[in-house]
C-alpha cells in the first residue's frame, strides 16, 4: 500500500486476522517529532504503521523523521539499525523500516529520446499543434488533482492566458488518434 490514507490499512487487516505480508510506502515527506507532534491521533498513526511488515519513505531524512517520531511517542517501540535500514520490535511484531527513493533512469530516457524515430514523432506532434497554445501537466488523474476545467482556470489567472474552456479537449485525443468532439478546436491541454 502506498499514500498517506492507508496510513491505518495494516491494523485494520490485522485486527480482522489477516497475517499476510503488508508493505507501506510513503511517497510524501514525513514530518519531525516538533510537527508530528500537533496530531492528536499521533501515537496511533505511528503504531497503525508498525503493524505493516515493512515501511518504507522516499529519503533518509523521513526515515530519520519517523524513527525520532517513534523513540518520542511510541515508548515500547525498540529501534535497532540492521545494515541500511531500521527494525523496529513493538510487542508482537517486527517491521524494517527503509529509504528506497523512486525515481527514473534519467541516461535511459534521455537516450531514448534522443532516437530519431521519437524526434520524428515529437517534430509530427508539433506541426499538428502549430499555432495552438500547449498545456501541458503530468501527474496522476485523481481527485486530488483537480479538473480540467480548474486547471484551466489556473492558467487564466495565473498567466493572463485566454483560453475558452469549450476549447480544450485533452491532447490525447489527437495523439492517440480518439475521436474529439469538437473538431474545430484549436487551443489543446
């Protein structure tokens, strides 16, 4: 599981006797014991999160974060370094506790795309937008990002853009060859 709303998954689980192998990543910093602090279901969160066989964060940093977060609410919890990474015993259970940064090989795409049959592509994909203003965003589609209409909005505001939003259907209509429905349109996102 991965984000901090399943922080609580894993006890969930456990409470109904699930004893399967559980795994936690958090993508998004972990805050110090001065911040963390401020949260009254503290000591909760933290021990929900030990009851997931191993935890992991994207720096040292949180890692470090979250193991001064444990010595300083979570009293029982016994902290010993195992190589790179953290074991944590708490009555019952043992969780490892790890950095493992995510990211790209940047040498592999940039070689990638340094190809000239993406350079022809890329050159394609321009003449077809030639004179159109490009928004372009990339991040997940959820919720939490927010609509098209908003993201709009935005570059309005922010950018003293003027762009009707009836003209803007999503540029993969045009790359991945779906019908659009307006075929008049000009401005792409």
């Amino acid at each position: 599981m991965h984000d901090y709303h399943l922080m609580s998954v894993a006890a969930s689980l456990r409470q109904l006797g699930v004893n399967e192998q559980l795994a936690y990543f958090h993508h998004i910093p972990f805050p110090s014991p001065d911040i963390f602090e401020k949260l009254p279901w503290r000591e909760e969160i933290l021990t929900a999160l030990l009851d997931f066989d191993v935890v992991g964060f994207q720096t040292l940093r949180d890692r470090r974060n979250f193991a001064a977060c444990l010595r300083q609410f979570v009293k029982a919890a016994e902290i010993k370094t195992q190589g790179e990474h953290l074991v944590v015993d708490e009555p019952g259970r043992t969780t490892f506790v790890g950095a493992f940064p995510i990211g790209i090989d940047f040498e592999e795409f940039a070689q990638g795309a340094a190809k000239g049959d993406v350079a022809d592509r890329a050159a394609e994909i321009a003449r077809g937008f030639s004179g159109c203003l490009i928004i372009l965003g990339v991040d997940r589609l959820d919720y939490t990002k927010g609509c098209a209409k908003q993201r709009v909005e935005s570059a309005r505001t922010n950018r003293a853009v003027n762009v009707p939003y009836a003209s803007i259907p999503c540029a993969l209509t045009r790359a991945f060859s779906i019908p659009a429905a307006n075929a008049s349109v000009r401005a792409k996102v």
